[in-house]
C-alpha cells in the first residue's frame, strides 16, 4: 500500500511538471497508463537533460556531495593537480579551494597558473581577483582587475565589475563605489548588484534614494518569473527587511 501510493504521488508529481512546463501531452499518457516504466522514462527523456545543464541543478548535486562526502571533491581536484600539474587543475583545485573558504590558498593555485600562455588568462585572473578579494586584499582585487581590462580589453564579466565595486567600498572609496554599483546594476543579471549599491546608498546616508533602490528591486521581482525569484531569495528576503527598516 505504502508503495501504491507513493507511485501514485510521483506520478501526479510529474504530470503537474507535464502541465506547467508546456512538455508533450502524451508523456501525461505515458505516465498515468504505464506506471513506474513512464515516470522513469519521463525523468531520462525530459528531466535528467534539463538537470544536467542547469547551473542550478549542478550546485544542488555538488551541495549533496559535499553535505555526504565534505572534502571530497577537494580532495579529488589536489590528486588531480597532483597528478598532472596542469593549469586547469590548477583553476579547479583554486576555486575548490575558494569554496573551502581556503583563499590564501587559493590565491598562490591562480598566481602558479598565470604563465607562459596564460600569463593573462581572463578567467584566472578573475579567479585571481576574487580569490585576492576573499582574502581581504581589496588592494590586490583591484590591480589584478584593472590588469585584466587592459590586456583583454574586449572581455567583459559582470561578475568582475560587482567585485571592482565591491573592493572600491572594501578600500574606503565610496563615491567611486557608488558610481561602480550604479553602472553594473544596469546589466547585472541576478538582484545582487541592484541590492549592494542599495546598500552603499544607506551606508551614505542616502535614504530616499537607497528607500526607493530597495522598493524597485521588489516590485521588479514581483514582475519576473518564479525560479529568478527563488534563486535570487536571499537578495530579496535583503531588500524586503532594509525597506521595512527604512519605512
């Protein structure tokens, strides 16, 4: 009995996954005549592609692993770069590393990384920057990011100019911060830009302005589809309590 039911709530499960992402009607057949056999077949066919390239779905599953196996995956990126010393061993042990909270570390993997060839790699020097800024180098952050503007002039990273940004504000320059946020915010993809320079606005006592940054990434979020909302729930769960302090 326990088992009927279970399949019976994975099958409405998916049917409703059917529905709301537009997939083909006839996997709601699939599902609800042949039991077991159509919901697997359903989550090889349609979700396990999906899942596989969703940058979402894949920090998911590393979260698990480390919540199962904590060290593991760092464990596995330093035989890695053991072994073959490469400099993308190195770039995956570096940023392993940086989600260890092991920055100093990290910082010495990307500086090893940057030469010959890749002496001025965009993306290790980002990873650098990021790297440098973790661990409370704003100084550091902002050479290597500005080094990486002029000899890549053509690569852009939003990512690398919220962190310009955010070691101008570490490094005390708020005016020139303020400035930064304003101009990311424009194009930064998730709400985070919009709410650090919110932030800065009410650290300059800038209240009407950071009051009306706080109630236009809410009402803005109100607008966008659920998983932006979801993925972006820290950052507004942010803006929602600054706004009712400020009221």
């Amino acid at each position: 009995m326990p088992f009927i039911v279970l399949t019976a709530i994975v099958q409405i499960g998916l049917i409703i996954h059917v529905v709301r992402t537009g997939r083909p009607p006839f996997w709601v057949f699939v599902i609800l005549f042949v039991p077991g056999i159509g919901s697997v077949a359903y989550c090889i066919v349609e979700l396990l592609p999906e899942l596989s390239n969703n940058l979402m779905a894949r920090r998911a599953m590393r979260g698990v692993k480390k919540t199962f196996n904590p060290g593991g995956e760092l464990r596995r990126r330093q035989l890695e770069h053991r072994l073959s010393g490469s400099v993308d061993a190195a770039r995956h042990l570096a940023s392993e590393l940086m989600d260890s909270g092991r920055y100093a570390e990290a910082v010495d993997h990307y500086r090893s990384a940057l030469t010959g060839l890749y002496e001025h790699d965009p993306d290790l020097m980002l990873g650098l920057s990021k790297a440098q800024f973790g661990n409370g180098d704003a100084e550091a952050c902002k050479r290597t990011l500005k080094l990486l503007n002029e000899k890549n002039p053509e690569h852009r990273s939003a990512d690398g100019h919220l962190l310009y940004a955010r070691a101008l504000e570490q490094g005390g320059d708020l005016a020139a911060a303020e400035e930064e946020y304003a101009a990311v915010s424009v194009y930064y993809s998730g709400a985070e830009a919009r709410v650090r320079y919110a932030q800065l606005l009410e650290k300059r006592q800038k209240t009407d302005a950071a009051r009306a940054e706080y109630a236009d990434i809410l009402t803005s979020a109100e607008l966008a589809p659920r998983h932006f909302r979801k993925a972006q729930k820290k950052w507004l769960a942010e803006s929602k309590a600054a706004l009712a302090r400020l009221r």
